[in-house]
C-alpha cells in the first residue's frame, strides 16, 4: 500500500501534465500546461511557495481551483497567457512524455501487486 501510495504522490507531484496555477498579474490562475503539480511555467519560477488558496474557476461551471497567490506584481515582468484552446505546452514538459508511459506501467504494477496482497489476506484469513 506505501509503495502505490507513494508512486501516485510521485506521479502527481512531479510528471502529471497540469496547470501552472500561479496567481497572474490579472490575478487569474496561470493557464501554461507544466509538469506535476510543483512544476511553474517560466514566468513564474519560484511563486509556488506556500499553500495555494481556493478560487473562483473560468470554466463554464464556475468550479472552484486551486491558486497560488503573489504579492510582488510591482517587481514583476509582463507575462503572457496562451489563447483559449491552445494546445501548446511548454518546452520543459514536452520533453519528458517517456516518463508519463514509465509512470503508467509503474502505477499499473503497483495495483497489481496491491490488488493480489488484498485477494491473497483475504483468501488466507
């Protein structure tokens, strides 16, 4: 169970392809797909410092999402955000897909093998 537990943490914190989610200078949730959850886009290197906050998503259900919330916008460079529907991403997460196959096949054993531990002690109790 630790090592399935511990090989989705992996998986969501680092390779997952996600949003940057750092709060832009129009205080909106960055929009660049980046890798893992812990990843940032170039523009925001080092914001994701903290916990992120609740807020209003701009999807058409107005479902909540995490952000990471700023307080520096004087100091910062302008930024830009990708047109709605660009399926871009970033040239840092476009380099890794080989780790999300790896990541899967690792997953997928380690159901397995959490999967047959469950069957085995109930078989064997």
């Amino acid at each position: 169970m630790a090592l399935c537990l511990s090989a989705l943490m992996f998986y969501l914190a680092v390779v997952r392809l996600n949003r940057c989610r750092v709060e832009t200078q129009l205080h909106q949730p960055c929009r660049w797909r980046v890798r893992g959850l812990l990843g940032t886009c170039t523009y925001h290197v080092g914001y994701k410092r903290g916990l992120p906050v609740l807020v209003r998503g701009d999807n058409f259900l107005g479902l909540p999402t995490f952000m990471w919330p700023r307080d520096d916008f004087a100091r910062s460079k302008p930024e830009q955000q990708p047109q709605r529907g660009q399926k871009t991403i970033d040239s840092a997460a476009s380099t890794r897909s080989a780790y999300d196959w790896a990541m899967m096949v690792f997953a997928g054993l380690s159901l397995a093998v959490g999967i047959a531990a469950l069957i085995n002690d109930l078989l064997t109790s």
